[in-house]
C-alpha cells in the first residue's frame, strides 16, 4: 500500500482542479497581419473587379486542360512521372496560345 505524501497528493488537487476550469488559449499565425492586409485589399472595389474576372481566365484554364487535355484522370503513377505530364500538358496548352496570337494577334482581357 502506497502512503498518500502531501505532494502527491497537492498533486491530484491540482489535476482536479484543472480539469474544471475552462482554459481557452487562441493561437495567431505569425503571417496574420499580411493576411488581415490581403483580405482587405481583396475587398476594395478595384480588386473586386479584377478578382471577378479570375473565373474567365484562370479557372477556365484548368477546365480546359481537365476537359481538353485528359487532365481529369491519369494512367501514370508517381509524383515524377505525374508531374511530367501536367509540365507537357500545360506547355502544350502555351504552345496553342501563342500560335493563336500570332495568327489572330492577342485578345484584350
């Protein structure tokens, strides 16, 4: 049989103890403020606009390269070989933007 010490026992007070109060810690990301800084200048009515038009260049980019260039599934395995053929395919895709250019010149976006 163990003798309850008068630390040990504090000890399991304390424990006790602990375990009723509610301890909240908030934790803040070193990079916060560039964060707090980028959601603000995302919110101006300038970048509202050009932010809107990401839908009709960016996004439309990777539909095309999942629609168009068999980007939606793949045959190969490993991250080399993967990666291998999203590099081909998205130069592929630059190949066929700049023919266009030069034959049509380039649109205004």
């Amino acid at each position: 049989m163990s003798k309850q010490t008068p630390i040990r026992k504090n000890l399991k007070r304390k424990s006790f103890e602990l375990r009723r109060e509610v301890i909240k810690i908030s934790f803040m990301k070193i990079w916060q403020d560039y964060l707090d800084e980028a959601d603000h200048l995302r919110l101006t009515e300038i970048n509202k606009s050009i932010y809107a038009k990401r839908k009709e260049t960016i996004e439309r980019v990777f539909a095309d390269a999942k629609e168009k260039h068999g980007m939606r599934w793949t045959k190969l395995r490993g991250l080399k070989k993967v990666s291998m053929q999203a590099m081909l395919t998205f130069a592929a895709m630059n190949l066929k933007k700049l023919a266009n250019w030069t034959w049509k010149g380039p649109c205004p976006a």
